[in-house]
C-alpha cells in the first residue's frame, strides 16, 4: 500500500462530506435565522421561567393565607362549637324546667278535674238516692194513707151501713 497525498486523503475521507453537511447547516442556520429563533425561544423560556417562578411565589403566599385561614376557621369552628353547646345546654335545661312546669300545670288541673268530677259524681249518687229516698218514702205515704184511706172508707161504710141499717129497721116499724 502505497502512502497516500493529503489530497487523496481528503477525497477518499468523509471530511469532505462533514465540510460539506456544517456548510450547509451553517447556510441554512443563517438564511433562516436559527440564531434569532433559538434566542427568541430561549428568552420565551426565561419568560415562562420568570413567570413560574413569581407563580411560585403567588400560590405559596396564597397557601400561606390558606393555612392561617384555616386555623382560624378551626378556631371560630371551635367557638361556634362552644357556644352552640352553650346554647344546646341551656335550651335543654329550659325545655326541662318548662316540662316540669307544664307537668305540675297538669297535674294540677288533673287534680282539680279529679275533685270535679267526684263532686259530680258525688252529687249524682247524692241525687239518686235523694231520688230513690223520696221515692220509697212517696210509696211508704201512700201505703200509709192507702191504709188509712182503706180504714176510714171501712168506717164510713159501716158507719153508713150502720145508719142504713136502722133508718131499715125504723121504717119497718112504721108500717
């Protein structure tokens, strides 16, 4: 093998090749403004970046208000919860005593409609046997003076026979 010219190096080499391909690329980087692209997009990138970044910061001040909200909803949760309990407690105790009164209310008046209805009843056993007492004694009466009735109208029938029987006896005498 024979030694080779830089020349024949150069040909039989993909030197020319890759020459020729960042040639190309550096004509077409230039004629369609790669350059000017990748800096634009670059400095889009840092735009976004920045952009994040402050919106980072935003939603970590909007979660730091979040939290101290949060723990102070839970406190006025905690005292709404208090006091509800509050309330809850003096309702029932209120309900109860107002129970309780009712209860003696009623059962009051259960006793006054008690005693109301033992006078009544009272009353009613009293008017049927004041009834029954004047009926016993109407028919007692009227025994009594159907008997004294019966003996008198006896009297005055032998009493009248009696007259009879002699204005009888006279008149037969007179014949």
């Amino acid at each position: 093998m024979e030694h080779m010219t830089l020349l024949e190096y150069i040909f039989n080499s993909n030197i020319i090749n890759i020459l020729l391909t960042a040639a190309i690329v550096v004509y077409l980087i230039k004629k369609f403004k790669v350059a000017d692209f990748i800096k634009l997009k670059r400095d889009e990138i840092i735009q976004s970046i920045k952009k994040a970044e402050q919106e980072k910061v935003n939603q970590e001040l909007f979660l730091a208000k979040a939290r101290e909200n949060n723990r102070s909803t839970r406190h006025e949760v905690s005292s709404i919860l208090t006091e509800a309990d509050k309330i809850a407690d003096s309702l029932g105790a209120k309900i109860v005593s107002d129970a309780e009164v009712e209860a003696i209310i009623l059962k009051q008046r259960n006793e006054i409609s008690i005693v109301a209805e033992k006078k009544a009843a009272k009353g009613e056993v009293t008017k049927k046997v004041a009834g029954a007492a004047f009926m016993i004694a109407e028919e007692h009466i009227k025994q009594a003076l159907d008997k004294e009735l019966h003996l008198k109208f006896m009297h005055e029938f032998i009493d009248n026979l009696d007259d009879t029987l002699s204005n009888t006896k006279s008149d037969q005498y007179k014949i």
